[in-house]
C-alpha cells in the first residue's frame, strides 16, 4: 500500500502530514501474541511500524501502559507533553489561540520525553473513545497499605518487576497512559472519581510504534478500593502485527 510506505522514515515528516498520511494496511501478520493474566505484566522490545494492540478480553480491565526507547531508556513517554501536542492542522495558525486536549484517541500521538512520537494510536473501539486516564499516579503497595491490605502489589510493583531484565529501575518509571482507566473530573472542586471502565468484551486499544520500544503494561491488580476494573480483574491480551511487505 503507497501511503503506508510513505510513513518510513517519519522523522522530518511535519505532524500534521503524518496525520493525514495515516493508514492502517488492511493485510497484515499476527508476529505475536500472549494472555496476560489478571495481577501481572508484560514487557517486550516492539518494533518500529510494528501493531501493539491491548485486548479487554472480558471488559472492563485497565492496563497501565509504559513504553521506553529500546535503545535509550532514558527517553520515555510522557503523558504532559503528549496532552499539549495534538494540535490540529487547522488549529495551527498566526492568531489561532494555542490549545491543549486532555483526551487522546485514533490519530493522536503517544510523544517522549525528548519531544519525538514514540506510538501513534490507531484503533481505540470502547465507547465512547478516548476513555483512557492520562492524569495521575499508578496504584502501589502503599496506597494499598493505607487501605489496611498489607500484601497487596500495585502496578507500580508490578512494572518494576516485569521491567527489571531491561535494567529499568522503579524510579524511572513515569506516570502510565491508563488504557480503559474511566476517570470524571469535576472541574471546580479539582476532585477526581474512578468509574468502571466502558470497555466491553473485546474492545481494543491498538497504536503503530514509531520508534523501536520497550512496551511494557501491568494488567492493574486494583479490586479493593474503587471500581477502577469493575471490582474484579481479568487477563487482557497483546497482539502484534506488521505489515506485509509489498502491501
Ligand atoms: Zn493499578
């Protein structure tokens, strides 16, 4: 397929023509795929122009998303910048107030920390989209202490874990894309409240690496406190595909 060739190399593309040059090729090959069960992890090295897609498997269950660059782990997603940088192409004008979007969903751009599009989001079917939480910290062993569960692991723990054989600390661990996390803001009084998630059997979040990363999502252990997984969590599964040569 023309168009999807004319993604590669990205890097001096401007974002506006990226966007428009997005096309997702209709024949493509599953290269890989896992379950990962409820309360645990995963982390891979991902391809650059390869399909990472979350499956909710039975609705409802929310994955704390990180991705690294492969070949510098220094360099990290970064839900801020990613918020301040979807502008549209016909927004970006002399005298058009600059604005900021706090939801992100098909088209829109996962950026790093050195302010270049590590993964851009190309399917996103829960409904309605963009139901994903990018503000706040992830659930740890802590907050749960607090609560009075002595022994409970949170995402934190668990992406420390499943990061580890990449020689990635838990300090450097930054605040996840929250895949299927439903959150309502209540702008006055700042509050924020955790909602079920909107995701159905079978829904799934799906973004095109445009760098090579290492893609890591903890499956959130989080059943006690708030409905975050609908009070009970179940596995979600990683499908990755690439394209076809020559399609
Ligand atoms: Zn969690």
């Amino acid at each position: 397929m023309a168009e999807e060739k004319d993604l590669y190399p990205f890097g001096s593309a401007p974002l506006n023509k990226r966007r428009e040059l997005l096309v997702v090729p209709l024949e493509r090959k599953l290269v890989y795929e896992e379950v990962v069960f409820p309360k645990t992890g995963f982390a891979r090295i991902v391809k650059r122009g390869q399909y990472f897609r979350i499956v909710d498997v039975m609705g409802k269950q929310v994955a704390d998303l990180v991705l690294f660059n492969a070949h510098n782990t220094k360099e990290k997603h970064n839900n801020g910048i990613s918020m301040s940088r979807q502008m549209r192409p016909e927004e970006v004008k002399p005298g058009v107030p600059y604005s900021r979007k706090s939801i992100l969903t098909t088209r829109d751009i996962i950026f790093s920390t050195g302010e270049r599009p590590m993964a851009t989001i190309v399917a996103d079917t829960p409904v309605p989209g963009g139901t994903h939480t990018l503000v706040g910290h992830m659930c740890n062993r802590a907050i749960y202490e607090m609560y009075g569960f002595s022994d409970h692991d949170g995402c934190w723990e668990i992406l420390s874990g499943v990061l580890a054989p990449f020689g990635i600390s838990p300090e450097e661990l930054p605040d996840a894309f929250n895949v299927f996390m439903n959150v309502e803001y209540e702008a006055v009084s700042g509050e924020r409240h955790i909602k079920e998630p909107v995701s159905r059997p079978g829904d799934y979040f799906e973004i095109r690496l445009e760098m090579d990363c290492i893609v890591a999502f903890s499956n959130c252990p989080e059943d006690a406190l708030t409905p975050c997984n609908g009070w009970r969590c179940t596995p979600l599964k990683v499908e990755i595909y690439e394209a076809i040569e020559g399609k």
